[in-house]
C-alpha cells in the first residue's frame, strides 16, 4: 500500500511517480508520541512541518479557565503546521489524543516541492483549503445543528475522511478517543455526549465501543446529521460504495 500522505494528497491532484518519490523522501519519519501528548503549543515556533502518519491528535486552543476547545481532527495523513514557516508562530496548539507516529518535512523541502512540481504545489494548496472548508463546516455544525446532529456529523465525517485513506474496514473504524474528547469537539458537556451516543446507538445508527466505530447505516446517519461530504472536496465514491451521486456532493 502506498504512503498514507500520498494517498491523501492523491485526492487533490495527478502525483506522478517521481511526485510521489520526492513526496515520500522529503518525510523524515518516526517521531513517536504517547497519548495526551504536546506537539506544538500556542506561540511556539516550529523548526519542521509536521505530518500525522498514525494515530490521533487535535488542533486546540485553552481558555482561561482551563476549558478546551478542540478546532479540528487530525488523522493520518493530515498535516499539522504546513504553513507554519509563513505565519512565524503557532495560534493554537496541537496535541495527541492516541498514542501517535508524526512525520517531519523541513520548511525548505515544502518549498521545493511546492516550486519543481505544479502537482504538488496544487495537492499542498488543495490540503490547505480542505482544511479550510472542515473548519467552516464545523462552524456552521456548532452554531446551528443541535447537539445529537453536532455528534452524528462528526462521527460521519471521521468515516469518511479515514475510508479516503484506506483506513475504513467498510463503515468500520478505529476511534480510539474519549466522550471527552468528543465535547471538546462538540462543545458540549461530556455528560451530554453521553447521552447522545446512546442515543444513536439505541436508535440502531452506530456502535461505539471497544475504541471501534460501526455505522450500521452510513446513509441513515447522513440523513440525521444533514451530512454531505462535499466539503472534504474526495474523489471517488464514499460510503464504501453505498453512496449515490447526491449524498456524495457530486
């Protein structure tokens, strides 16, 4: 199987072979991380890019009084800070949430990637907006879906965004996160996520135990979350094959 990173930049553009050699050879890897773990904090400024090759983190940010609010998921591979050498300092922090392996690309190999192919300068720019288009996804899902939508279109979108790297057993996967998590996600009280997952589980739509995920319905729980995976901008079919033209943004 291919490097995961080349299988998520493969949905934003035609890599050919040498792309994708000089991709892979720009990855130093085996930065590994346990759980809970900082991988760049608010106002830190990062000598390398960091790339998630396994595991789980989040980008998050911490209010005063200690709350946290995760921004964004990160799964294998997403990268964490790709343009971190522009902006100078980090914003927010990124952390683990499973114990993780994170790849490294120095600022400079980015650049020359970006400048000796119009290939992956288009996949690195197409990660980029994606990220983009997630995080305004997000937006709308906090501020108007109610909170078992809030937790089902996250769920919907963790399938997704893991089957389009060959990371799915069918609508199978491991989410190896806790319900806490999930709030700070959700912005809710983990006592209400609680209540929503066995909600869902009651109502026949999901499984969520033994750190695996089962979507029993994958459009069933798209339909309940108003989730349509447009936003992720995938090619190919989602849903493991189940999807029509509609459901997939198409």
């Amino acid at each position: 199987m291919s490097h995961i990173l080349v299988r998520k930049l493969r949905h934003g553009a035609e890599l050919s072979p040498l792309d994708e050699a000089a991709l892979v050879g720009a990855i130093h890897d085996g930065k590994r991380l346990a759980a809970r773990q900082t991988v760049v904090s608010e106002g830190d400024r990062p000598r390398d890019v960091h790339v998630i090759l396994d595991g789980f983190a989040c980008r998050y940010k911490i209010l005063p009084d200690g709350g946290r609010q995760i921004m964004a998921w990160l799964v294998p591979g997403d990268f964490c800070d790709l343009h971190v050498a522009i902006l100078g300092a980090m914003d927010h922090g990124i952390a683990t949430l499973t114990p993780s392996r994170l790849g490294t690309i120095p600022p400079a190999d980015v650049d020359r990637l970006s400048r000796t192919s119009p290939a992956l300068s288009r996949a690195l720019w197409w990660a980029t907006l994606v990220d983009e288009a997630i995080l305004r996804e997000w937006l709308v899902t906090m501020g108007r879906r109610p909170a078992d939508r809030q937790v089902a279109h996250l769920f919907c979108e963790l399938l997704v965004r893991l089957q389009s790297v060959g990371l799915a057993d069918g609508n199978r996967i491991e989410l190896p996160i806790t319900q806490g998590d999930l709030a700070d996600a959700a912005g809710l009280t983990a006592v209400h996520v609680n209540r929503v997952v066995q909600q869902l589980r009651a109502d026949g739509l999901i499984d969520w135990s033994d750190r695996t995920l089962t979507v029993h319905d994958p459009r069933a729980l798209a339909e309940f979350a108003d989730f349509r995976p447009n936003y992720l901008h995938l090619k190919g079919e989602l849903w493991s094959g189940t999807a029509d033209a509609a459901l997939a943004g198409k």
